[in-house]
C-alpha cells in the first residue's frame, strides 16, 4: 500500500466567492473521502480572482478521486475542480 499526494485546484465563480467557506467545504469532502493532511494556498489568477489549490494524501487503496472531484464540484461558487498533479509519494 503506497501515498499518493494530489493537488486539486479549485476554481470560484467570481473574484466576490467566500474563499474560506471554499475551503472549509472541501476539507470536509477530502476527508470523507479518506484523504488526510488536507492544506490550502491561494494561487491569484487576474482582476482578484484566486484559485484554491487543495493538498492532500490518499492510500493509493483507500479509494478513487473521482467522489472528492465530483463533491468539490457541486461547492457553491466552485466553477471548476482539476486535478492537477498526482504522484506517488516515496519515503
């Protein structure tokens, strides 16, 4: 049973979307997913719009991202979520 780390970035809707309520509503669904040591940064993007981008850690046999990806899209003023990055974690 290996980690794999993933970065899913986050989309708002407008530059005005609560980010902390963003992220407090993605926590939740990483973590009932089973990711764990779920953490956030703020990417800006243009004309004060930020993406959120999402860390966390899975199990590789824990479970599939597609659940977290749909649940993170279905958050209010979440335009779009995309993985993008996906490793195995060594160590």
């Amino acid at each position: 049973m290996g980690i794999t780390l993933i970065k899913i970035k986050l989309m708002p809707a407008s530059p005005d979307a609560n980010i902390e309520e963003i992220k407090r509503k993605a926590k939740e669904i990483i973590e009932a997913n089973k990711g764990k040591s779920v953490s956030f940064e703020e990417q800006p993007i243009a004309f004060g719009l930020k993406a959120v981008i999402a860390g966390f850690e899975q199990n590789e046999d824990d479970g599939k991202l597609e659940p977290i990806e749909e649940g993170l899209r279905k958050i209010e003023n979440v335009s779009s979520a995309e993985v993008t990055d996906m490793r195995r974690a060594f160590g």
